[in-house]
C-alpha cells in the first residue's frame, strides 16, 4: 500500500484491516490465484475508494465490521476492473510494475478477473445489507456496460456527451457508490445519503479527468505506457475536446470533429504535442477543480467533524495529483 497522506492518516489501521481481508479473498485450493493476488496488491495503489467508504461511513458512525468488507468489496471491485482492463488494452504495466496478462495467458487472466468480481461480491454479502447488494450490483453493470459501449462506439471523435458518460461509467460511478454504499449501512437521512452519492460522483469524474491529463502531460517511465496512449487507442479526452473546441480550423483538429482515427504516427505524435503545449491542458484542469468545488459543496450539509474535514482533504487531493 502507498504512503497515508494526510487524509488517510485516522484510518490506517482500518486499511490494513481492509487489506488483509482481501488477502484472505484467495482460496488455498488455488495457489496461482493466491500468487495472482499477492502480485496485484502487492502493486499498491491509491486506495482512494476505500478510504472515501470509511471516510464517509465513520462520518455517519457506520458499525465497524460492515463498513469494513463495504471498503475491500469496493477495493476488490476495483481490482477486478483493473485486471481485465489490461487485458483489453494490452498493458503490460501498471504502476511500474508487470500487469497479470504480462505473465498469463488471456484466459487465465479473465478468469482471475471474474474470481475477483465473485469475492468482491461476497464480501458486499457480508455487510447483510440488501441495498448494498443491489447497488454493488447495479455498479458493476455499469462498468461492464461501459466498457462494452468504449469498445464499440464511434472513437476518434470529439464528443462531450460522449466522454462524459464514458468517465461515468468507468471511474465516476466506482467512486459514486463508495461514497453512496456507506451510507446506507447507516440510519441516515435521504439527505445525506444523496449528498454523498453527489460528493462521491463529483470527486470520481474530476479524479478521470485529471487521469486523462496526465496521460498528456505525464512521463512514460511513470505511466507505464506512451505519452497520448488513448487517442493513440481512437479515445478522445477532455484535453483533446478542449483542443478541438478552441482550434476547430487547425488542421490537426479535423479529424477529431469528423471522427476519423488518425493511422499515421507522426501526425500523432504531432497532435499529441500541440494538446500537450496548448491552453487545453489548464482548461481541463479547471474543469477538474469545479467538480471538487461541486463536491466539496455537497459535504457543507454535514455537520463538521474530522471525518468530514478528511473527505474534504481527499477531494482537493484528488486534483493536486501529478501521478
């Protein structure tokens, strides 16, 4: 696991606990899925959606024991996701580190993936919260629906909607639950229960975007993969929008109006460096810091306490991030 940061620092003990209940997700008939598990915990990460479930649950005085497989079934949710994410894009790194489909096969690899997706299931289960269940449910199928639509939509096309219900579906809508799941293992108010939904939503959707500008403004050592790597793959992100918005007559911009994927690598490499030095970059990044300001605003029905002080720190540093 990273380094707390200052957020993270009252529930430390909590994320271990956390950790070590997905490390016992693994069944002992299954070495390989073991090892498989060490290797993608092993690869730390952010922990940031965790960290919002308990965050958001001990603000609302969540029992412990529930709030604790809500935070590793939303974490093992996640996991999952990243796993077959790789797969898909044929990453063979993440954070530094080799990717599972790097050393496996794409069968033993999806496999994995889906015994993931089981045990992140069960541990929602052990909440003994219907609702959760449902909405656990329901989120993975917006994943999975989301990544069924990236794959066979129109791409290479500056589209907001689009890119919109894109990042919705495959950051905002994780993030959106863990703050929403919390919750409702509380007694708490629709109110409240909605003001979280809203928080978590607005935090996930400025945490893509800023992902999506690092893909730009990154290095590759860093990213673990080229400079530019989704339009490179036909997907056109806020900072590629922004560029097309204000250089509509550029003739590097026509083919993102039109929708035509570039096939040359130097004019890609060429468009890549004109978002990269462009206004676009800082547009995007306000964007970013309007959706933390929208957050923050929905946090401000809550009565102030560390917890919320946390969740507040956790949104702005969630646009600070240069990794």
């Amino acid at each position: 696991m990273t380094s707390a940061v200052s957020f993270m620092v009252s529930i430390q003990d909590d994320l271990r606990a956390v950790e070590t209940l997905m490390r016992s997700q693994a069944d002992e008939r299954y070495p390989d899925l073991q090892s498989a598990l060490d290797l993608l915990l092993s690869a730390g990460g952010k922990r940031i959606r965790p960290t919002l479930t308990l965050l958001a649950g001990k603000m609302l005085r969540a029992k412990g024991e529930p709030l604790l497989h809500l935070a590793a079934a939303i974490e093992m949710l996640h996991t999952a996701t990243l796993v077959h994410d790789d797969l898909i894009d044929g990453s063979l790194l993440r954070r530094g580190m080799p990717t599972l489909n790097s050393r496996w096969s794409p069968g033993a690899t999806v496999l994995t993936g889906d015994y993931l997706f089981a045990r992140a299931a069960n541990l929602a289960a052990q909440t003994d919260s219907i609702p959760v269940m449902k909405l656990f449910s329901e989120t993975l199928s917006i994943i999975v629906g989301g990544e069924l639509t990236q794959m066979f939509s129109t791409r290479c096309k500056a589209d907001r909607t689009n890119y919109y219900q894109r990042i919705y579906a495959k950051t905002a809508s994780l993030f959106e639950t863990s703050a929403k799941s919390a919750a409702l293992l509380c007694l708490t108010s629709e109110l409240h229960t909605e003001a979280l939904r809203a928080y978590g939503y607005s935090v996930g959707m400025a945490f893509q975007i800023i992902d999506d500008i690092l893909d730009y403004t990154g290095e590759q050592a860093t990213l673990g993969k080229p400079i530019g790597s989704d339009l490179r793959q036909g997907l056109v992100t806020l900072p590629a929008i922004y560029f097309a918005e204000m250089h509509p007559e550029h003739p590097l911009t026509i083919n993102l109006i039109e929708g035509n994927c570039i096939q040359d690598q130097d004019v890609l490499d060429e468009l890549i460096g004109a978002i990269r030095s462009s206004k676009a970059i800082q547009q995007s990044h306000q964007e970013a810091i309007q959706f933390v300001e929208t957050a923050l605003n929905h946090l401000s029905i809550f009565d102030p306490c560390p917890e919320r002080l946390a969740l507040e720190e956790l949104a702005h540093h969630v646009v600070d991030r240069k990794f």
